[in-house]
C-alpha cells in the first residue's frame, strides 16, 4: 500500500496568475490560446484577472491546450510534500 504525502503551501499564486504564466511560457497572446483552448478572449482575460470562476470545463480546456495536469491550474498554491526516504510501498 501506498503511503500518501499532504501537499503544503507553496506559492501565493491565484488560478489567473497561473493561466497568465502559462500562456506567457508558451509565448502565445490571450488570443492564441484562445484558439488553443476554445476559450473566447474575453473569458480568458476574465480568467487571468480572477473576475469569474474558472469551472470544471475551461480547466479541461486549458489542461489540453497547455498540456499539463489540472492540479497545476486548479490549486496553484500547493506543492507535494515528499516523504521522508520516498514514497513506500
């Protein structure tokens, strides 16, 4: 059996500062990923500015255009904790 670490705080990161980071590694414009995602402009400017919730269905949208694990854009603020001597079995 597998023994789980509790993720601790990490960064004082908000969901729209992660999407912004994200887009700007990836060097696109809001209106690019726009196109990535199927995420209109106006609703990804409204995402990086954390004016509306990002919801289930724009996190599986953006997960697919920035190819990276929804954890990452949904809790940005935590990091896993790495147990003493690995993970045991």
């Amino acid at each position: 059996m597998h023994k789980m670490a509790s993720a601790r705080p990490h960064a004082r990161l908000t969901t729209g500062e992660v999407i912004r980071m994200l887009r700007d590694l990836k060097g696109w414009t809001q209106t690019e990923l726009a196109k990535h995602s199927g995420i209109n402009a106006t609703n990804l400017r409204m995402l990086e500015n954390d004016r509306v919730e990002i919801g289930k269905k724009r996190v599986e949208q953006l997960v697919r255009a920035f190819d990276v694990h929804a954890a990452i854009i949904m809790f940005p603020e935590y990091e896993a904790k790495e147990p003493k001597g690995g993970l045991s079995c």
